[in-house]
C-alpha cells in the first residue's frame, strides 16, 4: 500500500508540474498574440485621428473659401451689369 501511495503523489506531482509548465507556455503565446493585435489596433487608432484631423481641418476652411465665391459671384454680377 505505501508503494502505491508514493507512486500516485509522484504521478500528481509530474501531472501538476506538466499543467504549470503547459499554461505558462500558453499564457506567454497569448500575451505576445495580444501586444501583437494591440499594436496594430494602436497603429490604426493613429492613422484614424490623423485622417480626422485632416477632415476637421478641412470642415474649418470649407466656409471661408464659401464665403469668397459668394464675393467672387457678387462680382461677377457686378461686372455683367456694367456691361
């Protein structure tokens, strides 16, 4: 009976070992698989404000440049008329 005890805490002992050493391995592939997406998420997040900003620059001109064809338009009425 001692014997068959010291080889089942030996087998639960290397079983124990073997799951601690088979998660430790799955949790190092899984952290570097996250920081890989995460960096690509990052680099999109980036190119995402850039394209915004861009945008928002663009919406901060359009009623400027609106506001000179309305002058360029009153001018050229101006002109026609005179004709």
């Amino acid at each position: 009976m001692t014997e068959a005890v010291i080889v089942a805490l030996i087998t639960g002992g290397l079983s124990l070992i073997g799951v601690i050493i088979s998660n430790a391995a799955s949790n190092r592939r899984i952290s570097g698989e996250l920081a890989e997406k995460q960096a690509i998420t990052d680099t999109k997040l980036d190119e995402l404000t850039r394209e915004v900003r861009e945008h928002n620059n663009f919406a901060k001109r359009m009623p400027v440049v609106e506001e000179k064809i309305k002058v360029i338009n009153h001018r050229l009425d101006d002109l026609e008329k005179g004709e």
